[in-house]
C-alpha cells in the first residue's frame, strides 16, 4: 500500500495556495536553494534554533491534554464511587426525614470521603504518568547531523527543514528528506508502506507521480537503514511528514491489557459483584431481624448496605497497581534498565529463558590480545580491556631480549600500523575509536617497551582496505630503511599466509618452508580451539615512492612475522549473575554469531553450560524442522554462527514450549526476535535506533548483570503488588464479616438488647466503615507497594503467566483473616454490651466504638503480616519506615475520631478508657497471631516455602545483591 498523497515539506511556508510538486521530482540544487541548506557544512546551530522556533519539535502531533475537570470526572464515573454518591442521597434523605435538624453529617462526612478519594486518586495518577513521561525520555531517539561543518548527534525532535541528515545502518530515520548522496543505502519502509523488503536508494531524482513505495530518492519518518550510508537534506519535520499524515487520518487505539491488567481487573468485578450480593443480604437481614417498617429505618438499612458494598471495594486499587508500577520502574532505571510500559515488569518477573548475545552483554566487548606466537616461540599478554596494563610472560617468566622478544614486537608494531583505530585516555577512561579487534593490536604494542614509541616513528602513505572478500588490509609506510617503504598487512592467518613465502626469525628473514608452514597452521589450529580470534601479520619491503593506489598489487611474496590470539573477555559479575539466574529457575542461554568453539568456551567460563557442552551452528537450525528444534531448543543452550531468522526461530521454539522469552539484540535485523519476544532487550549503548523502538526493555550499560537484576525486581514488584492485594482484600472482607455476622448474631452479643425499641441495630454505623475504609486502604497500601523483599523471590521457580496472581490458597488464607477479624471485632463489643454472651455493662455507642478502633486497630497491624505469606510478620519488621509512617498516621488518625468532639458527632463515636483501648489492641493482636499460626501451619506441611527455616533473603541473598550493585554509578 501507499500513504497518501503530500507534499513532503519544501512547500510549508510558501505563498497561500501554492503547491509544490514533492521533492522526489525535484532537482537536489532546487530543494537546496528553496531551504537555503549548506550540503557541506549543514545549518548553523543559530540558524537551527530559530527555526525550530518557527516550525516548531520534529514530533508528531500529541493527544491534547485531558482537562482537570475532565479528570475529576473520571475519578466520579468509577462505579464505586457512584455508590458513595448514592450513600450520599440516601443520608440526604435520612436527614430530610428526620426534620432537618442541624448538619447531615453522615452526608457531609460521606461527601468528604468522595473528595479525598478523587483527590488521591488524582495525584497517583499525576505520579503514574510523570514516572512514564522521565523513563520516556530517556529512550527518545536520536539522529546524527552536520551542523555549522561538524558532526553532531541530537534529538531527532530538534531536526528542522533545512538540516543535512547522516544515515547509516541500523539508523533510525528522524524526518522526511531528500537525499544527496548515498552508498548502498537500503531502508525497510515497512511501517510506512506495507511493503516488507528493504527498498535500495538512490539520490537521482524521479520524474512523473510517483508512489509512496517507489520514491526512491527519498527517505522518510519512523523508517529504519537496513545498510549502506548516505546524506539527505530534510525537507518535513513532525505533521508534515508522511507519518504526519497518516498519523492524522487514525483514531487512537487501544492496547491490548495485560495479564496483570486482566487479573487485576477480574478480581474486581468478582470482589464487586460478590460484595455487591452480600451488602444485599445484609440489608434483607437487617430489616428482617429488626421488623423495619419506617422510612428512616429503610433509609438506614440502604445507607448500611451501600456503605458496605463501597468499603468492601478497594476503588482505589488501580491507582495504587499505577504508582507501584511506576515506582519499581523507576528503580529499575537506576539500575539501568529502561522499562518502556509500566506493565512489562510484571512479564519480565515470570521470565524463564534469557537469550542472549556475547559480545557486549556477556563480555566486555573490549578485544584484548592473549597470545602472540612466532616462529621462535610463545608469549601471554596479561591484562584485559583497554587500559594498556599488563606484562609480556613466556613459560619461564617476564619476556627477555632475544629473537623472540623481536619478533613479537614487530608482531604487534605490524599490527599497529595496519590499523584504523584510535586508542585514548577520556576523563581516566581508555576508549576506543574503531574497530575493537584492530584496537586490541594499539594496547598490546603499549605493553611491550619501545613497541608503541617504534610504531610512532612510521608515517602512513596509503592504504588497501579490509573487505570481505579479501579477508585482510594493508598499510604503505615509511621509513622502513635507507630507500625503502614498506607494505605492512595483517588478515585471516590461512589467507595471508598463502601470501607469504619467507618467515622472520629474530632479525633474519628465512624461506618459509613446507614445515613452517605446518607450524604456523598447527598454532593457528591450537589458538583456534582454545576459542581465540586469530590474526596474522605479515610484511615486505616496497620502493621508496611507491604509489598509494594499487596497493593490492604488492600483497604477495610477504614476510610473515606471526599469530595473534584475540579474545573478549568475560564481564566478571556476569558469571554470579548467571549463578543467580539458575538458581532461580531462569535458564540462561548464548545466542551468537561467532565461532562454536568461542561460544561454548565462554559459555562455560560463565556457567551457563557445562565443559562438554554442544553448540548448534546457524547451518544445523536450517535442517531441523520446527518439532526438532523444539526437541533440540529443550537440551542445548549455546547457538553460534547464527543469522538474524535463526534467532526469531528459537524464540518461537521456546515460547511454544510455555516458555516466558527474555531476547538481547542490538542490530537491526534483531528487531524481530525482539518484538517477538516476550521482553525484547535492546542495548542502550551497542543498539540501534530501530533496536531500541522495537524492545520493551533497554539496557543502558549493555550488562548481563543488569537483566538479572532486573528479573529480580521484576519479581520483587509482583511480590509487593501480591502483598497489598493480600492486605486490602483480607481487610475488605473484615469488615463485611463484621457487619453481616453482627446482623445475623446482634441478638447473641447483646446488640439488640443495648439498642431502643425503635432503632436499627447494626455492629458499625455507615461512616465508620467509610471512615476505615479511608484510614487503612491507601496509605498502608502504598507502603507495602515499596516494600522491601521479604521472601526470597530468587529461590524458586518463575511464575507462570497462566497462574493467577491472587490464587485459591491465597483467597483462603483471606477469607480466614476476614472471618478473624469480623469475629475478634464483635467479641469486643460483646464485652462491653450488657446481655452478651460476655458480661458488660457499657453502652452501644462505648462498645460499638471499642469494636469499631479494635477492627481498625487489626487492619493496621495486619499489615505487618500481609508482607508475606508465609514468612513471619517479624522478618525484615523494621525494613520500611514508610509502612510505620502509615500505621502511625492511621492509629493517629483513629485516636482524633475516638476523642476528639466535632469528630464524635461525625461519626458517632464515644471516647473510650484505657481498658477499652487495652481490649481493642488485644483484639488486633489475636487477629496477627492467628494469621501467624497459620502461616507456621504452611511453613510445616511445605518445608520447601518461602520462610521455612530462614530461608528468605539472608546471608547469601545479600551477597548477590551486593554483586549487583555493584553496576551501580
């Protein structure tokens, strides 16, 4: 298909009415005249800001921002809160009855409630969204430019017409342009056409209307280079692009939920409905059990019941599930791994296979020269990475003068010159301009005195580059002695050697004979099995003056001078983050271009594989169909010399074994084994721009280490989320037991004795159950969502996505809160009410506010307890003085409704003794307790649980998050 018909941009800010045909069927001297654009030197940065002014952020047009009074709607339009709303009417209505007298507080207080909960609601949505926009940021994409003559690279929001835009593979395309020159540049326009292959560019301009799809001298918006370079000059920034246009003919969409979405919602609509049904009940059997028959005592039933149903429903869940998520995500930033939707983390917990790549992720990418072996010998290079540090060994010791220490040095002096790279201390950190292998030869020549100053005295006059086919590259140099140059080339040992037809030894220069030969392939075998690299170097003398074009011509009759063996050496946290990983039931595999032998031998240093492992090359996936290679993608996890489709086949293999796929990559033809993948990981650093808009997760600093530790908060989130689930639904369902067995038992604990012949009895009057509703749900709900790590969340198997979050021993062990505390709450005022089954002799309102703090009371404690559910409520009891902060403020909050006047009369409440108070905390606490024996009970029927015997994060758990951290800045 094609998008549809634009001008492209030259034409915005032309005269009214006039249109220009598009800039593919116009001459390049014409766009650049008409933009006033420079294809040497680019605009300049003034020039550059002042149009950005004009025009305005190279970005597409956002959804304009809802309104407050919008979003308070929106906080009202929940169904729960329409219930409080119906609370409301239904008091208004009591009050009127009654005569009007003085201020509806049930009303007001009711009304009040509604406020705050829009109002919490509103800021933890803010919080949310500002969490996403800074995490956002960090991933906007980029694009490179020349401006005022130099080459920068800048948010690709900031490019404006006129710009000269840099192109190369794995780029992402920051605006619509015209091109000026390209080299093999190919670029996939699949998210703008439809058409799936890469399509080839080139600068020539078109002639006659052309499609979309066939404007081959132009490179558009949002599309990715696939290969090759190339320069264009932009001609339509943001609306105006062709994305612009496309984007202004589709109506939002909506994402798919996510299982965590979907779960999160079908507990509420079962809690809802549930709730619903026995606030129903209550209400029958409360007007049955006390004969009602007059208005207001109906409208205090229907108050009753409806305060029940809205306090039994967290309507604050979703809210609250926002901020955690945003929060986690937040932590996950700092430890570097950029989580683009807030509800992957949750996939990322229950991920169970990690694919990913070598060199970067598991290793240092920092090439490093091990072993030089020449015709007299063999030397070890100590040291890794790019810091010239490090000793030149022999097996007897430090390397010596000699015919060996000669040949090594003119080893590595030979591999210096024949070089693009640049090698250089930044801030107190060696970096690395170039192509690391190359770079590996600069720091090994520091290592050995006089080699890096010896290498300095040569000036370069020409040069045969490295390609594919010629597997080598040399360099023209001079002085190489009195009239003479010389022609230094280094490449694939079995090809440079069928160059060579002498050998240096010492300072001599000796045929190379068929035994040499053997010899140097022999070391070139053994360097090769040891899993190392393999370069060789070799030289020849050239006339003084010889030409710098046609350098290919003298790459014969060469001196060889010997073997250099390369490695890229492992991260060192990465082997404890894979022994974490295991231990977690995540398995760990290497998917890699490089040579099998290489990948099983770093496999294996890692841990990830045993000594004996197999590989799978790229050629053997070809052959196996899709049930074999599920066999196969089951017993082997080390996969070398693969190509881009290889990898997307191992993905689909894995998941559809049930597996949650966690995939690195960081080119372009990554980009569909990461979007295939259940977490697809680009690199933030190595990856593409095309890389990183296809992952859901980026890694800033490239680590392995970094995955784990973010599986681990993964799981960590899961857990917390799990925790005030737990805490909100056990308290919740308290409350509802609390008033329905008070209705149902009013007569057994002195309930219907202690109330006048004319009144309703109920256990808790519509505003306290608001009242806790508002005290205990949000703040301790959102401590327990930053809690720390109670159980182990690395000692036991991921979660599968299939399992449901809040399980059936989950509910149970709720239900049995629940039913706790409604039983603890009415024995309270069973003790202080006349004519119970305990002896009292206070009032209802007395008992009814002891029974009412001891149900608050409970709740609050709980919390403790709800941290995990099987651990003891004292692991880790101090861990979160956010947790404390809100117990406090609710047993603060609980005190003032208790004794203070204007808040007695709000909510009917009576100020209470130090006994009462002693029985209401004695309440609460028999209700922890109960809920810790029960969790003794699990701990001893499953010694395998979480909790059992100390089994939670302890000595060792800190040790690997000591190894974590120390990625950390």
């Amino acid at each position: 298909m094609t998008g549809p018909a634009r001008d492209g941009g030259p034409s915005a800010g032309s005269a009214a009415g006039a249109v220009r045909p598009d800039p593919s069927v116009r001459a390049v001297p014409e766009i650049l005249h008409e933009l006033d654009a420079d294809p040497a030197g680019g605009l300049s940065d003034a020039e550059a800001a002042r149009r950005l002014a004009r025009d305005g952020p190279n970005e597409l047009r956002a959804r304009p921002p809802v309104p407050l009074w919008r979003r308070i709607l929106a906080q009202l339009r929940d169904p729960l809160v329409s219930l409080l709303l119906v609370a409301v009417a239904i008091s208004l209505v009591a009050w009127l009855v009654e005569g009007a007298a003085g201020i509806p507080a049930d009303a007001v207080v009711i009304a009040a409630v509604v406020v705050v909960n829009a109002v919490l609601g509103l800021v933890q949505e803010s919080r949310a969204e500002n969490a996403v926009a800074a995490l956002a940021s960090m991933t906007r994409a980029t694009s490179t430019v020349v401006r005022g003559g130099r080459h920068r690279t800048i948010p690709s929001a900031e490019l404006v017409r006129g710009d000269l835009l840099l192109l190369a593979e794995g780029d992402a395309v920051g605006a619509d342009a015209r091109l000026v020159g390209a080299t093999a540049l190919r670029v996939l326009e699949a998210s703008l056409t439809g058409e799936s292959a890469a399509v080839a560019k080139d600068p020539v301009t078109l002639e006659g209307d052309v499609p979309l799809g066939d404007r081959t001298d132009m490179v558009y918006k949002g599309t990715a280079v696939v290969q090759g370079v190339g320069r264009a000059v932009v001609t339509a920034t943001g609306m105006d692009t062709q994305m612009g246009a496309i984007a202004e003919l589709l109506d939002a969409t909506q994402e798919e939920a996510t299982p965590l979405q979907r779960e999160i919602a079908f507990v509420g609509r079962w809690l809802g409905l549930t709730v619903i049904g026995i606030a129903v009940v209550v209400m029958v059997v409360t007007a049955l059990v006390n004969q009602v028959s007059t208005l207001p005592e109906l409208v205090t039933v229907l108050l009753l019941g409806v305060s029940l149903a809205v306090a039994a429903v967290p309507e604050g869940l979703p809210a609250i599930l926002s901020v955690v998520l945003a929060v986690g995500v937040q932590h996950l930033a700092r430890r570097h791994a950029v989580v683009k939707k807030l509800h992957s983390v949750e996939t990322l917990g229950s991920a169970s296979v990690i694919a990913s790549d070598k060199t970067g992720t598991l290793t240092r990418n920092e090439m490093t020269v091990e072993r030089v072996v020449t015709a007299s010998g063999e030397v070890r290079l100590t040291g890794v990475g790019y810091r010239p540090d490090g000793d030149v060994l022999t097996s007897g010791g430090p390397l010596s003068d000699g015919d060996l220490a000669q040949e090594v040095r003119m080893v590595l002096g030979g591999g210096s010159l024949a070089n693009d790279a640049r090698v250089a201390e930044e801030d107190g950190r060696w970096t690395v301009h170039g192509d690391p292998t190359e770079a590996a030869f600069l720091v090994a020549a520091r290592k050995l005195a006089g080699t890096a100053e010896r290498v300095a005295t040569f000036e370069r006059r020409g040069e045969a580059p490295f390609t594919s086919e010629r597997k080598m590259m040399s360099a023209l140099v001079d002085p190489a002695g009195p009239g003479t140059w010389a022609l230094v080339t280094k490449g694939a040992p079995d090809v440079l050697l069928d160059r060579c037809t002498a050998v240096q030894v010492g300072n001599d220069v000796v045929p190379l004979d068929a035994a040499r030969r053997a010899a140097v392939l022999d070391d070139v075998e053994r360097l090769s099995g040891q899993a190392y690299r393999t370069l060789g170097v070799a030289y020849r003398r050239v006339p003084e003056g010889t030409a710098p074009d046609g350098l290919e011509a003298h790459e014969s009759g060469l001196v060889h001078l010997g073997v250099v063996g390369i490695t890229d050496p492992p991260r060192p946290e990465v082997a404890g983050a894979v022994e974490q990983a295991h231990r977690a039931g995540v398995r760990v595999m290497m998917i890699t271009g490089d040579h099998p032998a290489t990948a099983v031998r770093v496999a294996g240093e890692l841990g990830i594989v045993g000594p004996d492992a197999p590989a799978v090359a790229g050629p053997e996936l070809d052959r196996l169909d899709p049930d074999r290679l599920r066999e196969t993608t089951r017993d082997v996890s080390v996969y070398a010399r693969v190509a881009p489709q290889h990898k997307l086949r191992i993905v689909d293999a894995l998941q559809a074994d049930g597996h949650v796929v966690a995939v690195t990559g960081d080119g372009v033809n990554d980009a569909p084994a990461l979007k295939t993948a259940d977490i697809g990981i680009a690199m933030g650093i190595m990856g593409t721009e095309v890389t990183k808009e296809s992952a859901r997760m980026i890694l800033a600093d490239d680590n392995f280490a970094t995955i784990v530790a973010a599986v681990r908060q993964g799981r960590v989130i899961v857990e917390d989320i799990k925790k005030f689930l737990r805490y909100l639904l056990s308290s919740n369902m308290g409350e509802v037991f609390t008033v329905f067995l008070g209705v149902v038992l009013a007569g057994a604990i002195g309930l219907t004795g202690a109330a006048a012949q004319d009144a309703v009895v109920v256990p808790l009057l519509a505003t306290q159950i608001l009242w806790i509703n508002l005290v205990t749900d949000t703040a301790p709900a959102l401590a327990l969502g930053v809690d720390p790590e109670v159980d182990d969340v690395m000692g036991r198997p991921p979660r599968p996505v299939s399992e449901r979050i809040v399980g059936r021993r989950m509910w149970t062990g709720m239900l049995f809160v629940g039913l706790t505390m409604g039983l603890v709450t009415l024995l309270t005022m069973d003790m202080f009410l006349p004519g119970g089954l305990l002896p009292g002799h206070d009032s209802l309102a007395v008992a009814r506010t002891a029974g009412f703090t001891a149900l608050v009371l409970a709740q609050l404690l709980y919390v403790f307890s709800a941290r995990s559910e099987t651990a003891g409520a004292w692991r880790g009891l101090f861990a979160n003085r956010w947790l404390w902060g809100a117990v406090g403020l609710g047993v603060g909050l609980q005190a003032a409704v208790v004794h203070v006047p204007f808040l007695q009369t709000a909510f009917g409440t009576a100020p209470l003794g130090p006994v009462h108070w002693a029985v209401a905390v004695a309440a609460a606490l028999a209700v922890v307790c109960a809920e810790e024996l029960r969790k003794l009970v699990l701990r001893r029927r499953d010694p395998r649980r979480p909790g059992r015997h100390g089994a939670g994060p302890g000595r060792r758990n800190r040790q690997e998050r000591r190894l974590l951290s120390d990625q950390r800045p």
